[in-house]
C-alpha cells in the first residue's frame, strides 16, 4: 500500500509540476468544445457569430436549447428548437459558462474504467444540481448574479474532473479508500485549471470558498455565499466528498424552514434547470 501511495504522490507532483510551468493538459475528445469556449471571449463576438461557432459542438448545441427552454429562461412557455434563438435566450455569458460545463464533462468522457466513468456520471449529478439551486438562491438573494452563480456552479468541482481526466491510465493509484478525494481537495489544482478554462476572477474567487472551506452564511450576500449554501443544501453528495462533510447544514429551524418553502415553489425550475444540463 505505502507504494501505491508513493505512486499516487508522484504522480499529483508531477501535475503540480506541469502546472506551475503554466501546463494543463485536456484531453483531445475535449478539445473542440475547449476551442468554442475560448472562442465565446472575443469581446467583439456577436449572437449571430456566438451561435454559428456553437454549432461546431453538438453537445453543447443541444444544451443550449435545452436551457433556453427550461423555465428558468421560458417563462412564456414558447419552446425554441434552433441554436440561433436559444443563443439570443440566454445570452453570451450563459453561453460561456456552458461551454465551460461542456469541456470539464469531457475532461472524463473518453475514460475506459468502467468505475471512473460511473463516478464521473455521478460527480455531474451533483455539479448539475448545485449549479441549478445556486441560479435559484441568487436569483432570490444576490441581484443581477443568477447566470453567473449558475457559471460558479458548473465549475466548482473542476479539480475531481481534470484529474478523473489524467488518472484513467492509472487506475492502481486510486484503490486506496480516499485516495482520490484527498487528491481533488488540492486548490492549486482547480484554480489552474480554472484560469485555463478563462473563468472569470469572481466566478474563481467563489469557488475558492469552498477550498477553504468556510461556513455558510444566510441570507447569503457574496457569490461565494450562494455557492456555499448550494452545496450545503444539495441532496446529492460528491463523490469526491468525504463522509464526515455530508451531514446536514447547521441552520436555525426559521433559516430551514425559509428555504424549504424557497426550494417548493421553484421545485420545477429545478427540476427543469438540472435536466438541462446533465450530460
């Protein structure tokens, strides 16, 4: 065991290693949605233009319409079935933040393990559910900040997927119970990858929270609050996440008793927003 765990060492130093060179490396079935989302930055792009180079990633393509007629962004009811119009719905910075959620899910697509493909199935699972309660919460409390909680949210498990990514070759370093989770847990890790990927400062900034693992805070009133406070509340654990960080948020019974009648009347909005962007 002490060799597979010196092996496991190596190899998260020689990542670490290839990321202090400014090295983060995607893998090639990643590699055209990792070309739209950079694409979606030029400040000069417009919807016309942003639609046309999402078309060059089917997956994203089908999750952009797939948002744009959840109810979150349909209020009307009148569904789109064109990438065009579902762009115009949402807007460039959602489209970012899609993109973005695309190349991270492909970071462990191409994966042969069985297991690891299942842990990452289940790792998205919760990235979708708490990018959809933080769009709810901000849109509650956080003004003007749904789209970009939603972004927060889609990213915020970013180190468990780039290493899910490089660790498929092997398998051996991960049999040790918790292996991987002390892995993931590594910052150094998640903000390269996050500044490769050309998240924004506060989008990163709020994901940093939760690497230092501070407390929840209600009525939330930062970015970071509503992150926390999703994944707080989320009924769907990491995988990643150790046992003893799975207990249930400590809130006043009247904090509890708020959100719960928060989370029943945007229940569809949830539902809706969550099965849009499972992959």
């Amino acid at each position: 065991m002490t060799g597979v765990r010196d092996a496991r060492r190596n190899l998260l130093d020689a990542v670490l290693a290839e990321i202090g060179r400014g090295e983060v490396s995607f893998p090639t079935h990643a590699d055209v949605a990792l070309r739209v989302r950079l694409a979606l930055d030029d400040p000069d792009l417009h919807l016309a233009k942003a639609a046309q180079i999402i078309q060059a990633e089917p997956l994203l393509s089908a999750r952009v319409v797939a948002v744009a007629n959840s109810i979150a962004f349909n209020r009307t009811g009148a569904r789109v079935a064109d990438v065009r119009t579902a762009v115009t719905r949402v807007g460039i910075r959602l489209l970012r933040a899609l993109a973005t959620a695309v190349v991270m899910r492909q970071m462990a697509g191409g994966m042969r393990s069985p297991k690891f493909r299942d842990l990452a199935a289940r790792l998205w699972e919760h990235t979708a559910h708490v990018a959809a309660l933080s769009h709810i919460l901000a849109g509650r409390f956080v003004r003007g900040a749904a789209e970009i909680a939603l972004f927060a949210g889609m990213v915020h498990e970013v180190n468990g997927f780039y290493l899910l990514s490089r660790n498929d070759s092997h398998p051996e370093l991960f049999l040790e119970e918790g292996a991987l989770q002390a892995i993931a847990a590594d910052a150094t890790v998640g903000r390269a990858v996050l500044n490769a990927l050309a998240v924004p400062e506060e989008v990163l900034d709020a994901v940093a929270s939760l690497w230092r693992d501070e407390p929840p805070v209600f009525p939330p009133v930062t970015l970071g609050d509503v992150l926390r406070l999703a994944n707080g509340l989320t009924p769907i654990q990491s995988p990643l996440q150790p046992e003893a960080a799975a207990s249930p948020l400590p809130l006043p019974p009247a904090v509890e008793s708020q959100l719960a009648e928060i989370l029943d009347q945007s229940s569809d909005e949830l539902e809706q927003m969550t099965a849009a962007l499972r992959y």
